[in-house]
C-alpha cells in the first residue's frame, strides 16, 4: 500500500466514523440530557486521548503541559467541548438529525467569514456566493421547503444550530494560533472542560442515574466523535501529498450520514432537506473554484 493509499485510508476511516455521529447524537439524547450526554462523552474522549498518549509514550507531558498552558486550555475547553457540545446536542434534540447535521456542515462558511474581521481576511466574491447559497440551503431545511411563509420547523433549534457553527468556526480560527502539540493540546481541553460540565450537571440538577443504552451511546460519540476520528484524520492530513484531495472527503460525510439516519433511525428523508443539503454542499464547493481578484475588505 502506498502512502497516498495509506492517507486515503485513514481519511476514509475519519469520514465514516463522523458520518455515524448524527445518528449516534439522536439516538443517546433518547436516554440523557444534553448536558449529560456531555458530560459522559467527553470522559469517554478523555479516556481515548490518554490512551493514545500512554501508546506514544507521552502521558509523562500531560502535567508538565497543563502547568504551562492552562490559560489556553482553559479557553480552548471552555468552547470545545464545553460550549459548541453543549449547544449543538441541544439542537439535536429539538431537530431531527437529517436538519441539525445539515445545518451543521455550513461550518466551514462560518469560519470563513468570521476569518474576516478576526484575521483580517478579505472576503471574495466565491465567498459571498457561497453565503448565499449556503444559508438559502439552511432556509429550506429549517422550512421544510416553505420559503415564502417561513414557517420553521423549530427556530429555537435552527438558531442554536446556527450558533453552534458560530462556536466550532471560532474554535478553529483561534486554534490556528495555539502552539500546542495537537493530541495533547486536545487532551488537555478535555481535561479542563470536564469539570465545567460536572459542574453545570450538578447546578441544573443532572447528575442522576441513567440507562445503560444513554452510556453506551456516549462512549462511543467520545471515541468516534471527539477522539480516535481526530487523530486518524490527522494521520490522513501528515500522509498525503495533496491536502486538497483528503480535505475533499468530508463532502461525503452528510450523504453517508442521511443514510444512517434513515436506516438506524427511521426518519423519512424529506426532499426539501436533500435540496437544502445540495445548496450548502454546492456553496462549499463555490469556495474552492478558482477566486476572482475582486474582493471586499472585512
């Protein structure tokens, strides 16, 4: 096997990991909280990133790390998993899975946007086409395809959806600035921010019992979610000669994900969320075309 093979492989292995969280989302949030679905998520994370690091033989670096990084630990814990979990499990539990992880893919829009007044980043007319087409494809999903009356199925979810992409694209932009090894840098995120989720358990009166099936479901969202997948992706990212092509996998991310939520789940895929889904992947792809030396000053 070669080595673009190997990257092919791994990224492969990523994309079909996060295709099955959607479905894994809504079918925990059955049993759990939003809060305590994080809450054991992120434990079962934090347990997969220190078994990483005890194979590579650098659990040693974890205290030593944290003394030195924990302002920005705190800040990056602080939004993820903290925040962008939190709010984004509280989406899927007032949408169905089919919208919540539609809206969810405009992410890559959001940070490109955001990129302009934090990063000073102008923004070219590919971009603005892309906006359009991509938040026209979240006013269909989040309508059912009932434009002109507006009538959204849950605009409290639709919003916290939304708002989640606003958290996860910040994440991303403000990590581009984080000198932190990247497993680690994770691991110490995860470490600081389950407290604050025992925490916010314990204030809103969450930490209870709970079934089985909630468990089993949060393991494995922490491992496929928020663990194993990151690394396996950035195996893919170290392997490959050309970023773009592996990069181009995650668009088959939201097809293999309808798939599931369909056959596990049991929702009726509308056609409107399938349009919906066409416009936001059809502005992601409108980003990558060749950019027009016209732009717009942020």
């Amino acid at each position: 096997m070669t080595q673009q093979q190997r990257a092919y492989g791994f990224g492969l292995a990523a994309v079909l990991a996060w295709s099955t969280v959607a479905t894994a989302f809504k079918l925990s949030l059955v049993y759990l909280s939003p809060a305590q679905l994080l809450l054991y998520a992120s434990a079962a994370s934090l347990l997969a990133l220190l078994s990483i690091l005890i194979y590579q033989g650098r659990l040693k670096e974890v205290l030593p790390a944290l003394g030195d990084n924990w302002r920005a630990s705190l800040l990056f814990g602080a939004i993820n998993p903290f925040a962008y979990y939190l709010i984004l499990f509280k989406a899927y539990s007032l949408l169905p899975a089919q919208e919540a992880q539609a809206i969810n893919y405009t992410w890559a829009l959001t940070m490109t946007l955001l990129a302009v007044p934090f990063l000073k980043q102008t923004l070219k007319k590919n971009d603005i086409w892309a906006a359009v087409l991509c938040y026209l494809g979240v006013l269909v999903i989040a309508t059912r395809g009932e434009l002109l009356s507006l009538n959204f199925s849950n605009l409290t979810g639709v919003g916290l959806a939304l708002a989640s992409t606003l958290l996860w694209a910040a994440y991303w932009i403000l990590n581009a600035k984080d000198q932190r090894e990247p497993v680690l840098g994770l691991t110490l995120n995860f470490a600081i921010s389950l407290p604050l989720t025992l925490v916010w358990c314990v204030i809103n009166g969450e930490l209870v019992s709970v079934r089985w099936q909630g468990l089993v479901g949060a393991a494995y969202i922490g491992a496929f979610e928020m663990g194993f997948t990151f690394v396996l992706w950035l195996f893919a990212m170290k392997l490959t000669y050309s970023t773009a092509k592996i990069a181009n996998l995650i668009f088959l991310s939201p097809i293999i994900s309808l798939f599931f939520i369909w056959l596990l789940i049991g929702e009726t895929i509308l056609m409107s969320t399938l349009f919906g889904l066409g416009l936001i992947l059809l502005g992601l792809l409108a980003q990558k075309l060749p950019r027009s030396e016209v732009s717009y000053e942020g």
